[in-house]
C-alpha cells in the first residue's frame, strides 16, 4: 500500500518517512540543528515547492525540550509557535490552518506532531478536516491513504531504531526517514537514508 509521506509520534518518540513515487532522489541531513529532507545530488532539479523542507525541529522553549515533526514547511512555524510558548494544540492548529494542504495535484494533507518528554500532539490539515489530536501511544498519520491518526505498532525506543523501523515498513516507496527522541534533558535525532 503507498501511504505517501507519513509519521509516528507518541510521547517521548517520533519518526517520520518520506515516501515518493515522483520525486524518490531524496535525502535527509541535519542542517542548522534541524533535520532538512533534500534533493540528492543525481536528482533532476525541480521547482516544486514541496521536495526540500525541514522535517524535524529541535525546540527548547517555555515547556522544556520539545521535536516539531512533519512533511512541510509548517513544521517552521509550529516550532516557533511552541517556542514562544504555545501550547503544542494551538501552534499545530495555528499553522496547519494558516498553511492549509498542499496545493499539488492531489491536494496533499499536511502532517505535523509536536513531541515532548510526556506528551504527544499530532495534527493534519486536508481538504475536508483539520485534525490535531493528544496521544498517549504510537499513532500514524499519512498524506494518503491513512490521513486520520490511528494507533500504529512502533516497536522502537531511541531515535535511530525508529528511524530505521518507519524506513523498513512494509508502506511502498521508502526514500528516506528520519527520527526523533525527547526526554526532560535532552533531544536526539537521527537519520536513515537506506544505507
């Protein structure tokens, strides 16, 4: 089944994947202290607004150590949102209705979720809902496919085993992922781009 791009978030935890039938030449690199989804260098250049963009933002705001976690360039402003002291509902439900979906030829949602040490937040914008939800165990949300969060099975703990487990998923099209710890200290991420 392809899915599109997708994530997983629960406190404490999230991944998020790309997965593209268009544009598979992709790639994520930390750049500035944020996880950024890029073109390869063997990718034909493109000037579609929708193929480089931070995935994972790193915040240290009012609330402690939170991620920012999505398939877009929302994932900026939530996590200036969050920093500034937002609760994480408002900042995914300020942006994500301030952004709306992606105007493509599919009018593709976009997802986001804000993770702290505690707590998690996911929240999608399409053409018929915005959604934005507290979980308290893993939950997937998709472009397609599956874009109403659900409980998703992530057997993983740390960011670099989630990372991996999304990447590996039986979902079609895997291009790259990415992955994200939170705890009261500290932020780690990682990256698997199928190496």
């Amino acid at each position: 089944m392809y899915v599109g791009r997708f994530l997983v978030a629960a406190p404490g935890l999230a991944a998020y994947r790309v997965s593209s039938r268009s544009f598979p030449n992709r790639e994520v690199i930390e750049r500035d202290g944020s996880l950024t989804v890029v073109p390869t260098d063997d990718a034909e250049p493109t000037d579609n607004p929708y193929v480089s963009y931070n995935c994972v933002r790193r915040v240290d705001g009012p609330a402690g150590q939170r991620a920012v976690v999505g398939n877009g360039s929302h994932v900026d402003p939530i996590a200036e949102k969050v920093e500034m002291g937002y609760p994480a509902r408002d900042a995914l439900a300020a942006a994500l209705l301030a952004l709306d979906f992606e105007k493509d030829d599919y009018d593709t949602p976009r997802i986001a979720a804000v993770v702290g040490a505690d707590t998690a937040f996911v929240g999608t914008v399409r053409r018929d809902a915005l959604v934005v939800r507290e979980v308290a165990e893993p939950t997937l949300i998709a472009t397609y496919e599956r874009d109403d969060p659900e409980p998703f099975a992530l057997d993983a703990a740390e960011a670099e085993s989630a990372a991996q487990e999304l990447y590996e998923h039986t979902f079609e099209h895997a291009v790259c992922a990415a992955g994200v710890r939170v705890d009261a200290s500290e932020t780690e991420t990682a990256i698997h781009n199928g190496e």
